[in-house]
C-alpha cells in the first residue's frame, strides 16, 4: 500500500494523469480491506472487551481512529475526491501488532526466566542436627534456615541459602 502512496507523495500536481491516481486508490483500497478485515481483528476484539465491561483503555481510540480513517479514505476513492490514508492504516496496524508482539514475546521469555529463578531455588533444606558427631538431618523450609544453621546440601543439589563450606567439596 504504501508503494501506491509514495509516488502519489511525491509528484506535482498534475504529474499523476487521474485516471492512473484513482487506479492507485482503488488497488490500495483492495489492499486493505484484509488488514481491516483480518488483521485488525485482534484491535477489535480488545476494544470490544474493554467496551464490554465499561471502560475505555488504548484499543478504543485505536480502532475507531484506523475506522474513521478507513471510511474516509474509501469514501474519497469511491468519490474521486480528497486524501486517501490507506497507506496510513495499513502501517499503524502493522506496528501496533509489531509492538504488541514484541511485547508478548518479552512476557514470555519474563516469565521463563522468573520460572526458571523458582526451580532454582530450593523449597526445603536439610538441616544437620547434630553435626559433627552425625549427619541426622531434618527437613525444613529453606526460608526457615537462621544463622548458624548447618546444612548438608547433597550432590545435584541447589544451595538453599547463603553460607559457608564446613566440611566436603
């Protein structure tokens, strides 16, 4: 769509012979009529949500300012008359759906991360009782340990809190 605009943008008036502008409006009126059909669907689902349960966030504005804009650029195409912004609602679709997956892919690598934080650290720890004389050990939360508290952290093991080596590798 935006290859139909540029050169519309960039010639003198009278340049563009009318019938080959009004060709170029058509084309980019068929164009984007899939990315309003289609691919703004997402922006309509949220902004009807949000709609829906009586409030009125980002999508709202958003879809009725690409809406207008579309129904102005088609009414000026169908009439021969005025500016078209197709080129303009087919890229703020595209970046607002660029950025919204941006965003949901450094959600998830967000959450990967802070589930791979929570298997790293331990639930319990293995508290030594009677340490030196044995290697009883109780099993308690590692965010019960206390200072002084001895553990035995086996091999494999994550260490369940900060300390420092008494005895072993």
């Amino acid at each position: 769509v935006m290859m139909l605009s540029v050169p519309l943008y960039f010639a003198a008036p009278g340049d563009v012979a009318p019938d080959i502008e009004q060709l170029m409006r058509i084309a980019s009126l068929i164009l984007t009529l899939p990315v309003m059909l289609f691919s703004a669907q997402p922006l309509y689902r949220a902004a009807w949500s949000q709609l829906r349960v009586g409030s009125i966030g980002m999508d709202v504005p958003i879809v009725l300012g690409i809406g207008a804009a579309f129904v102005a650029s088609a009414f000026a195409t169908l009439s021969a008359r005025g500016q078209v912004y197709f080129d303009s609602v087919t890229m703020f679709v595209f970046f607002l759906l660029g950025g919204r997956y941006l965003e949901m892919r450094a959600r998830q690598k967000a959450a990967a991360s802070l589930e791979y934080l929570d298997r790293a650290i331990p639930l319990a720890a293995h508290r030594l009782t009677r340490f030196p004389g044995s290697y009883e050990v109780e099993e308690v939360p590692a965010v019960s340990l206390a200072r002084g508290d001895l553990v035995l952290v086996k091999p494999g093991e994550a260490v369940p809190a900060d300390g420092v080596l008494v005895s072993g590798e």
